[in-house]
C-alpha cells in the first residue's frame, strides 16, 4: 500500500484522513475532541492557567484515539503530519457541524 503520507498534498491526504474517520460515532467524537482542546486553550488562557493549556493536547488524543479504537478499530499516525492532521481535523468539525460529513465520506468511497 502506499504511505499516505508519500503524498505531496493536504488535498491527496485528505480520501486518507476520511477513510480513518468514516464512521458517525468517530466523527463525533473528534469533533468533541477538538471543540474540548480549543475550550482548554481559551480557558487557560483566560485564566491563566497553563495546566488547562498543557492539558488540551491530551485531552485531545485521549477522546479522538479512543473513538477509534472502539469504533473504527484502527490506529491513526497523527505525529506523521502534524500540520495535515489540524488541518484535516478542522475541516472535519466543519463538516461535522454543518451535517455534511456523510456526504464526504460517501465521496471519498466512491
């Protein structure tokens, strides 16, 4: 199989990213996951609290990493990439949000 990460674009990257995340119970959870990391962030910051922002990136991995153990049972290399990772995981929320992250997924397997 090729490495995903051979790719020389965010856009290559992403059928990649989707087929990690195909299923609703994993696209939710991310989306907690991420929405969880920026409350964290704005929370330590407003407070001053640098726990609460040291603390953001695991909260983070913790939630995302168990919801694909539990329901996709795979594994993802996020360190591999870090920059396409936080991109793909933004663009994943707004699609989450917005109910069009079915759709997606229904492209990319196509």
């Amino acid at each position: 199989m090729l490495d995903p990460y051979a790719v020389e674009s965010f856009e290559e990257f992403w059928p990649h990213y989707v087929s990690l995340h195909s299923r609703p119970e994993t696209q939710r959870l991310h989306a907690v996951a991420t929405l969880t990391f920026g409350a964290l962030v704005i929370g330590g910051i407003v407070t001053r609290r640098a726990a609460l922002i040291f603390l953001a990136p695991l909260a983070d991995y913790a939630i995302a990493q168990t919801s694909h153990r539990v329901f996709e049972k795979n594994v993802t290399t996020p360190w591999k990439n870090h920059a396409w990772h936080a991109r793909a995981e933004l663009r994943m929320l707004r699609l989450v949000l917005t109910g069009k992250m079915a759709k997606e997924v229904a492209r990319v397997r196509s």
